[in-house]
C-alpha cells in the first residue's frame, strides 16, 4: 500500500478512459476512443500518430484546454474536470508550459514581453520577470533579441522563445504539439535538442506529439496513436534492441 | 489554487501595445465611432441651433427621427467593428489562456482598450460634429444666431462622449467575455 502510493505520487500525468467526440452536423467524429495512459515525472513522452489519430486532441485534454467528454485526466492526481475557471488558470501558469507547431507567440508583444507575461501573471514584479526573461532567453540563445516582436523573428528563433515562455514560472511538465512541424530539419534538431537537454537537466516532464522521426531518439517511452486509440507503447531500452528498424517504424506502423 | 489577476498596468500596458501595434486596424474601427457620433452630435446641435425659430418647429421633428436614426447608425457602425477586432483575436485570447491569464484578465483587455479607443474617437466625433454645425451657422446667420443654443452646447457635447464611449465598451467586452469563456482550445483553432 505504502509503496503503491509513492509509486503513484511520481505519476504526474494520468489518462483514464479518455474519450473525446465531436459532432458535426450529423456526422460524429471519435477523436479519442478511450485513452488510458501514465507519465512518469521527469520522463520524455513522445505521442506518434498518423494526421487525424488524435494527438491534439489528447494535448488539449492533458494541458486542460478542453474537457473530455468522457474519462478524466489528473495533473499530480487532481482531477482537472474538478477545477474552476480560475483553479485551471492557475494549473496553465504554473504547472504547464505549452508549445505549438505554429509558435502562438502574442503578436503585438516583444520576445522578452512574451517570456514575462506568465510571470506576471504570477504575480511576480516586472523587475523580476524581465531579469528572469533575459536569463530563460539568454539561455535558448536570444539574448541579443529580446526586443524584438514575433514578426521580427525567424521561425526557429520563435519557437525559441516559445520554448523560454513555456519555462517561464518552471513548469513541471512541458507540453509540446508537433513543436518541429514548421521548422526545417536542422532547426527541428536543434530545438529537439533543447527539449532533451530541459529534460536532462532540469527534470521537466515532456509530453510531446510528434510527425518527426527525429524525437525517437531523445524519448524515453514512444506512445504510439492511431484511430484516438494507444495502439502500442514502446520504451526506449525496446527500442534501442531494435534500432537498426528504427528507419522503418515511421513507415511501417501505419 | 486560484490565479489572482496581476496589476491593472499588465492589462493596460497590453491594451496600449495592442492598440499601437494593430495602428491601421484599430484606425478603422475609431474612425467608425467618429463618424456616428461626429453625426449625433451635429444633428443635436442643429436642433438646439433651431429650437428658437418657429418656423423650424416642423423640421425638429424631422430631425428627432435623425437623433434616434444616428443613434442606431452609430450602434450598429461601433458594434460590427468592435465584433471583427474581437473575433481576430480569438487565437490571441486562446494563447493567453494558456500563459495563465485569468477571462477577467482578458476581458479587461478589451475594456481598457475599448475604453481609450471609446474616449479619445467619440470627443473627436462629439467636436467635429458640433464644431461644423456651428461654423455653418455662423457663415450663414452670423454669429447672434448662436445664441439659441444656450447653454446647450455642453450637455451634447457630453452625451455624445458618454454615449460613444458606452457603446464602444459594450459592443467590445461583449463578444469579449463570450470568447473568454469558451474553452482555449475551440479559441486557438480559429485561425482568420
Ligand atoms: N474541434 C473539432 N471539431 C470537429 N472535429 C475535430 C475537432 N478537433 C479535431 N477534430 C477531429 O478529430 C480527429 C483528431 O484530430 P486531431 O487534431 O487530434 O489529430 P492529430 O493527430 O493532431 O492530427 P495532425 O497530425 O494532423 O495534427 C480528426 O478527425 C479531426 O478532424
Ligand atoms: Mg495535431
């Protein structure tokens, strides 16, 4: 019981039965048909899945930015359903960083006002958030373009400050959907690499959907969609048995 | 835990940018409340103006109908615009949902800029407006003929701020606060 317990505590995203259905008209679209999934604190997860499996989907539901339709998911065991609007607001500020494909960077804000806008929302002072934001920037490699706005920006820098902002008040997990999707091979690397090293280092948790071949590498445990059903979980010591394949999972599996 | 808002200057300091950054957009939509009050307050003053002449008795009802007429002209003018700057905006609205922005963070966005923008175009609309109907008679009865209006100048000066700015507020912060509410994932899928 005891052990049972702490084994839990460590678990810190939790999926029960996760469905969600859209309706359109009257055609019903099964985004997710019953996804029951646990992520380690600390761990890199990647989600693989053809286009329209449902990755979004289940980053929506586990970063409580839409409510499942059936199932539930808990952040350190709190079921999120549970939570009011400001509660929520709350879990985003702190708990959560998120990262999209297509950046969603606040347009009319600088790469700096970008990083300490959740600061201030957590009340930090301004002098504090912009010392904190020159340090998360300097440390993604933008220390010479804090001024500048997202427009000003290349899209591989973007994500960057994407990537500082979503570390803005040191979130426990980091969300991540097809953070690699816009950007060119080298730079995909490259903030690949950046998620690892967050991951190595500072413990983040990373959930993170993904098209790119790329993200095996770095992930401990490969969680793989299709249909908005877990169609096979592989961890990283079955998949470094068959890394020679590794070419062919993209391909193959679906 | 509940997130608490931060300082009215960070909902301030984000309406300013916003109106700064989106000049031309933002250029439009002042434009529209100009308008519609510059023409409120320009048919109020000339019926102050005529009050006075008993021959103009029949023509001020006439323009009763046009007071209530560039009400609705105004209203109708104000709300499209302030609608359109709202639904662009759905994806940002989604966005700050996921910084840890709070819907009464957001919502007091569009307040404070739909309070500047409301504020700043009505008095130029209320000015304009009064100031040509003025000037008109002036060029055409000379300048006793203003002494009709009286004391009147102020009261529709002020109602034509007071009214344009109402209206800017409620056509914003009602499209404002449905968007608040609804989940930040429907708000980051509209893509204009
Ligand atoms: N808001 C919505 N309304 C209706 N249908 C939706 C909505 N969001 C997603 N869907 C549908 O749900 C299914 C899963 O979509 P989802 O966006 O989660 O896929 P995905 O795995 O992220 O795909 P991609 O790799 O292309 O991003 C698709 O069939 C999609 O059309
Ligand atoms: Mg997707």
């Amino acid at each position: 019981m005891e052990a049972s317990r702490a084994l839990e505590s460590e678990l810190i995203v939790r999926t029960r039965g996760v469905k969600k259905t859209y309706h359109l008209g009257d055609e019903v679209v099964h985004a997710l048909r019953g996804v029951s999934l646990d992520v380690q604190r600390g761990e890199y997860v990647s989600i693989m899945g053809p286009s329209g499996s449902g990755k979004s989907t289940l980053f929506n539901m586990v970063g409580g930015l839409d409510k499942p339709t059936e199932g539930s998911v808990y952040i350190n065991e709190v079921d999120i359903a549970q939570l009011s609007p400001p509660e929520l607001a709350y879990l985003r500020n702190r708990t959560i960083g998120y990262i999209f494909q297509t950046f969603n960077l606040i347009q009319v804000r600088t790469a700096l006002e970008n990083v300490t806008l959740p600061m201030l929302f957590a009340g930090l002072s301004a002098d504090e958030a912009d010392e904190k934001g020159f340090l998360l920037l300097e440390s993604v490699g933008l220390g010479e373009r804090l001024h500048h706005r997202p427009t000003e920006l290349s899209g591989g820098q973007q994500q960057r400050v994407a990537i500082a902002r979503a570390l803005a008040n040191d979130p426990a997990i980091i969300l991540a959907d097809e953070p690699t999707g816009n950007l060119d091979l080298k730079t995909g690397k490259e903030i690949i690499d950046l998620l690892r090293k967050l991951n190595e280092e500072m413990g983040v948790t990373i959930i993170s959907a993904t098209h790119d071949l790329k993200m095996l590498d770095v992930s401990d445990r490969i969680v793989y969609v299709r249909d908005g059903e877990i169609a096979k979980i592989e961890t990283r010591a079955e998949l470094d048995l068959q890394i020679g394949e590794v070419e062919g999972i993209g391909e193959e599996k679906w | 835990m509940k997130q608490k808002d931060p300082p009215i200057s960070v909902a301030l300091k984000q309406a300013m940018k916003s109106i700064r950054m989106r000049m031309l957009r933002q250029f439009a939509t002042a434009f529209g409340v100009l308008l519609g009050i510059a023409f409120y307050a320009s048919v109020r003053t000339s019926l102050a103006l005529s009050e006075s002449d008993p021959e103009a008795v029949e023509g001020a009802v006439k323009l009763r109908w046009l007071v209530f007429l560039s009400l609705l002209m105004c209203l109708v003018g104000i709300t499209n615009a302030m609608l359109m700057s709202v639904t662009e905006r759905y994806k940002e609205i989604g966005t700050f949902k996921c910084l840890g922005a709070t819907n009464s963070f957001i919502v007091k966005v569009f307040f404070l800029e739909a309070l500047l923008i409301g504020v700043l175009s009505s008095t130029a609309g209320a000015f304009l407006g009064f100031g040509i109907m003025v000037a008109v008679r002036v060029f055409t009865d000379g300048a006793s003929s203003l002494s009709a209006l009286g004391s009147g100048s102020l009261p529709i000066l002020l109602s034509a701020i007071g009214i344009g700015t109402l209206i800017t507020i409620l056509a914003a912060i009602l499209p404002a606060i449905q968007a608040a509410r609804m989940p930040a994932a429907a708000a980051l899928r509209v893509e204009v």
